[in-house]
C-alpha cells in the first residue's frame, strides 16, 4: 500500500523560503513520477511541479525560477524547495503519486 507523508510547512514571512518534504512508504520512489500540488482557500487544487523518474522536471508558469522539485531514490523522499514566497502561494500543499495522495502541509505566508 502506497503512503504519502507530506511535511515543512509552517508560517514564512513573504520572500522567504521553505522546504517540504513527501516521504513515500510501501514502494519504490525510482522510476516513477511524482507531483506537488497546492489549493488556496476557495480554490481548486493546482499542479506545482513534477519530476519523472529520469529526474526530468515540469513547473508550472507561476513558480518557475522560485520552486525547485528534486527527489532522493535512496530517502524515498521528494522535496519541493520553495524561495521568494508570496502571499499568493499559501495553501496547503500535497504531494501525489498515481492517484494516491498525502494529507498535505500547510503553507503560510504573511505579507
């Protein structure tokens, strides 16, 4: 059974920076592809960034330049490095792999 643990969130102030964490259990973090997403208050959840198994990495246009998708195989463990923080990025942020997802990691940002 694939288990998802996401954590690193907390409260930052706006251009700072925070690392989340996406530890996986139950199955091989290589080869496979693995994504963040967030949702914000009163909203859908939206993609963040993703990184294939090869280590190619997708983001999407908001958060190209600031966010940085990396995995370590050995830890089973993806991050998600996350600089310049607006108040727009808040929400709660979740990783995903195949359809199964973690419980997500609150991100605070106060302007």
């Amino acid at each position: 059974q694939v288990q998802l643990v996401e954590s690193g969130g907390g409260l930052v102030q706006a251009g700072g920076s925070l690392r989340l964490s996406c530890v996986v259990s139950g199955i091989p973090l290589s080869p496979y592809t693995m994504d963040w997403y967030r949702q914000a208050p009163g909203k859908q959840r939206e993609a963040v960034a993703s990184i294939r198994g090869g280590g190619r990495t997708i983001y999407a246009d908001s958060m190209k330049g600031r966010f940085t998708i990396s995995r370590d195989n050995g830890k089973n463990t993806v991050y998600l490095q996350m600089n310049s923080l607006k108040p727009e990025d808040m929400g709660v942020y979740y990783c995903k792999m195949f359809e199964v997802w973690g419980q997500g990691t609150q991100v605070t940002v106060s302007s």
